[in-house]
C-alpha cells in the first residue's frame, strides 16, 4: 500500500525557519511542499528521511537559503491486485464509495459487485441506494456495518479540470477502481460464517 | 534571471563559497531550469506536479522500495504517535494521524519486525510472489476464502489446497491475530497465542 520514493530537489527555507535545526526546517518545508498532495507516484503520506542537504547559499535579492535536497518519502500507491480492508463511505445508482480515513475516492462501479445483485433505496438513508448481493436464496447487504476488503484493479490520475460546475463534486486527483467480486472479498461478515464451514472441512 | 553572473568556467569544488556560487548559477541557465518551489504557485493546489516527463526539475526514483502496513506504523509510533493523546504535542500532522488510525485497526499493529522477516522467510518454500506475501502481511487472511482473492491462479501455478492450508498454518503460527475492530467475526482467532487481544473481545 506504500512506497518509499527518492527525490532530489532544491528547496528554499525561509529566512524565519533558519533558527530551528536544518534538518527539521528542510522537513517543514518539504511537509508544506508535498505532504498530503498527490504526485505522479501517489499521495504523499510522510516524509521518511532526508538523505542529503548541500548548498545553503544566499542569492542576490532573495531572502531564503536554497538547499539542494535528497531525501525519502512515503507515498500511498496500492499496487494493482492489491487486498484493502477499507470502510463504506456511501452508495448510489453508479456503484460503491469507500473510504480508509485518509483516502476517500474508492469506487467500486457496479459491474464489479457479484452478481446477482440488486439496488434498492436505501429505507435508513433516504437519499441513499443500498446493493445487495443475493446469494443461494440469501440477501447480503453492502453497508457501514463492517470492514469491506476490496481488491485495487485500477489507479487512474484524473487530469485538473479546467472548469467546474459551482456543485460538482470537488475534484479527486487519485481515483481507485476496486473490485469485491470474488471470494474473499466484500463486507467481512460474509465470510466469517464460511471460514467454520471450511475449517470443519479441513479438520475431516 | 536574478544576478546573472557569468560563467567563469569554476569547477565546482569545496572551500571558496564564491566559487561554488557562481557555478549553481550556472547550472540554473541551463535548458530551462525552474526551481520547483516557484511552480506550486501556479497549480492547483492539490496537484502539484503535472505529469513529470522531464527529469530536470526533480530526479526522483518513483520506488525506492514498498512498505508493509507495519513499516509505516512503525515509522509514526517511532515519531511518536502513540504517546500522545492530546494530539498537539508530537510533530505529525493530522493527514499522519488519519493514516495512523487506519493502520491501528488493521493487522500491522499487533506485528513486529521480527514476525514479519521471519514470516517473509519461511513463505519461501510455497514460492509466492513479493506482491503476495505483502498482501498476506497486511490482511492476515484466515480462512481459504480470503486467500483465495489474495492469491493469483493457485492451480496453474501448482498451489494445491495442501499448499493453501500450509500457508494458512504458517499465518496462524506466526502472524498475531489482528485486533478486534468490530466485536464480532474475530471469534475463531481463540487458539492464537495473543490472549491479550481477546479479552477485550465482546464473545457472542
């Protein structure tokens, strides 16, 4: 789910950082930089390190010390194929939204909910539809009640538009495409009933 | 450009800081140098870089290596984030504290470095894949049906359902049980070693 990344950049710390520490004013500036925005590589999470910092100078009519920087940082960036314990955020017509807390534009389109399914409005939510899956004669509704594993099957990067409409939903620069049509996959519950029967299999 | 001075063909070396001045600026007017500092003015603020096709700005090495949940926990307890109720006091920013909830409510929070290497090690011998053990590791499946969507093309690849109770084994053996999120659907994990976690399991 995470990657390390090294990159090599110059940064300019501002002349009122220069009393801390070096090492914890470059981090202040890379946080502001680049923490909780999303790179070509994913979204940034933390920084790891900084490997190096060389230069420090002063130019003509600028204020900051420029430092050429490399350092490390932790970048969300699931891998296709990769398992996710994530939580249902909402649901409509198109499909499934979850969520991990710090990540939200998890979708799961409808073709990608097993099938037979089907959607309902939601009798708690009224602005809500509710999926549910109908399995052997039973009904196994998708809702807040626990963890959803899902499975990541694409990344995309949405480019910046350049207009919005006023209402609009705020533009998502990282959008995952999951899955939960598989064994295994979907709401937890549905499968804690199955485990027993499988490890009673087991056992014989 | 700022002080342009020119380029009196000084090598780059320690000592004079005069010396090492001139030559940065020399390495600013080549091929359209732009600090990348200046840019973030100019995008959108949650995009910060457009799709990086030029290595001129920022060299960076997309990954430099992939992380369990358990490494990035390990990373922010490490700064601190546990200790701290309030909050305000540690240095880690309110997107770390989001990503630091997820983590404590999935696997990775009961594991340790040594588990995780000595689990690594010993999934030698059923010949899964890197992607596939970092799955195992943060997801902790319990059963043959969790498995079963973590693992790609069992049969083809010779993975039998000996080979998948093997590894469910091993799981059991060495990985800890992962807390109890929801108090429910963790009952089966009684024969773990970690007694400690289920006391605080509601038994149903």
């Amino acid at each position: 789910m995470f990657c390390l990344s090294e990159m090599e950049d110059t940064v300019r710390v501002p002349p009122d950082l220069l009393k801390l520490p070096l090492e914890v004013a470059i981090k202040k500036v890379l946080q502001k930089l680049l923490l909780n925005k999303v790179l070509s590589i994913g979204l940034c999470v933390t920084i790891y390190d900084i490997k190096s910092a060389e230069g420090g100078f002063v130019l003509p009519g600028d204020g900051p010390a420029t430092y050429k920087v490399r350092f490390r940082i932790v970048v969300f960036r699931p891998f296709v194929g990769e398992v996710i314990a994530a939580r249902f955020k909402e649901s409509d017509s198109n499909g499934l939204r979850l969520t991990l807390g710090f990540f939200e534009d998890i979708y799961v389109p409808a073709p990608l909910i097993p099938r037979p399914n089907r959607c309902e409005p939601d009798p708690y939510n009224r602005s809500q539809m509710r999926w549910v899956w109908i399995f052997e004669e039973q009904e196994y509704i998708i809702d807040h009640s626990c963890q959803i594993n899902f499975r990541v099957e694409n990344i995309s990067y949405p480019p910046v538009p350049t207009e919005q409409a006023e209402d609009a939903k705020p533009f998502a620069p990282m959008v995952i495409t999951g899955t939960i049509d598989d064994d295994g996959l979907g709401p937890v519950s549905w499968w804690e009933g199955c485990s027993e029967r499988n490890n009673e299999d087991d056992d014989t | 450009m700022r002080g342009a001075l020119p380029n009196w063909g000084l090598t780059k070396g320690k000592g004079n800081w005069f010396h090492a001045l001139v030559s940065s600026l020399a390495s600013r007017h080549d091929q359209n140098y732009i600090p990348t500092n200046f840019l973030d003015h100019h995008k959108n603020r949650t995009y910060l870089f457009s799709p990086i096709t030029s290595d001129k700005t920022v060299r960076m090495k997309a990954n430099a290596g992939t992380l369990t949940n358990f490494e990035v926990l390990d990373l922010l307890n490490s700064r601190g984030a546990s200790n701290d109720t309030t909050r305000v006091i540690a240095p880690i920013t309110t997107l770390e504290y989001k990503v630091y909830d997820y983590l404590m409510e999935t696997p990775a929070c009961t594991q340790t470095l040594e588990i995780i290497t000595n689990f690594s090690d010993q999934c030698e011998d059923f010949k899964l894949a890197k992607a596939e053990i970092l799955n195992i590791i943060n997801i902790r499946p319990s059963s043959t049906v969790n498995l079963a969507s973590i693992l790609e093309e069992p049969s083809e690849r010779g993975i039998d359902k000996k080979a998948k109770e093997g590894i469910l084994k091993l799981v059991e053996a060495l990985l800890p049980s992962p807390p109890i999120v929801e108090a429910r659907g963790e009952n089966e994990e009684e024969e773990t070693e970690e007694g400690e976690q289920l006391a605080t399991a509601v038994l149903r």
